[in-house]
C-alpha cells in the first residue's frame, strides 16, 4: 500500500503554483493602462497642434513676451509627452513584458535597454521639476500684466517647485545608498 504522504504534500505546491501563475499573471491588468497612456498622448499631440496654430496665426500680432510664452506652453507639452511616453514604454517593460517589436529595431531609444525602476522614478521626478520650472518662469514673465499671479499664489508655486526639487535630490540620495548597500553586500557575499 502506497503512503499518502505524497499526495499531501503535492496538493499545497498545485495550489501555490496556481496561485504564482494567477499572481505573475495578474501583470497584465497593467497593460490597458499604459494603452490609456497612448490615448492621453495622442491629446496632448492635438492639443500641441491647437496651441502651434494658434501662436503661428497670431505671430506678427504678439510682442516677444508673448512669444516667449507661447514657446513655453509649447516646450511644457513636450517635456509632458515625454514623461508619458518614458511611463508607457519603460512601465510596460519593467512591469508587464519586454517589448518584442522593439527588440532589433535600429531607432529604439538607448534608455530601454538600461532603465528599471529607479531609473523610471528618477527620469519622472527630473520631468516633473523641469514641467515645474517652465510654469515658474511662464509666472515670473506675467509679473507685471494681467495675467499675474499675486504674490502668495507665486510663492506657493515656488514652494511646490522647490518640493519637487528636494523629492528628486532625495530619491537620487536614496538610490545612491541603495546601490551602495547592494555593492558592500556583493563584497561581503564574495569574501565569504
């Protein structure tokens, strides 16, 4: 007669392979996601062509601060639509799967072959204090006109900025330790 204990113990690890299969899996919820990033994209590349038009159509009409401001709007769509883009594709291969497609295109980006989490959190954050500074020096050019902030308005910016600054020097310090850390613990492993 067989020993059941076989069975007994087999029956956990189908059971905790299901549930590792369900979990790598559930991955995929990810991917409407980031293709619902490729729809806010393709706003922003419409609302980039309303604001080039509109600033192109009223060239010879607006003073060089205007100009300059339009310019500024323009460069924060960009600056923006990279931010999306690095999420969406960076997000997908470090969360979801490698994208096959690119995998032997000659024009595919450097930056996917090297980025992983840190490296996303860091290109975000250095996306949002770039997005930030434009809108402070899109305030400081209204000082003075119609459009200007009041002055609490104007601080409150910097202090936001400012904030965003400090979030990247941390997040950088914090990476920084981080790869010190795993450096000291390979050392320490190998010397073992």
């Amino acid at each position: 007669m067989a020993d059941p204990a076989p069975k007994r113990v087999e029956h956990p690890r189908r059971l905790e392979h299901a549930v590792e299969f369900t979990l790598f899996g559930s991955r995929w919820l990810l991917a409407p996601l980031y293709l619902g990033l490729v729809v806010v994209l393709a706003a922003i590349v419409v609302k980039f062509v309303q604001e080039l038009w509109a600033l192109l159509v009223h060239l010879t009409e607006e003073d060089g601060n205007d100009l300059m401001l339009g310019i500024l709007g323009l460069l924060d769509l960009v600056l923006l639509s990279n931010l999306v883009l690095i999420v969406i594709l960076a997000g997908y291969e470090n969360f979801v799967s490698r994208i096959a497609a690119a995998r032997d295109v000659e024009d595919r980006p450097r930056w996917m072959n090297h980025i992983d989490f840190s490296g996303l959190k860091m290109k975000i954050i250095g996306s949002i204090v770039a997005i930030s500074a434009i809108g402070l020096l899109r305030d400081f050019t209204d000082i003075g006109t119609a459009k200007a902030l009041d002055a609490s308005e104007l601080v409150w910016r910097i202090a936001l900025h400012v904030t965003f600054l400090l979030s990247g020097v941390g997040f950088a310090f914090a990476d920084w330790l981080a790869e010190k850390r795993t450096a000291l613990t390979m050392v320490t492993h190998s010397e073992d």
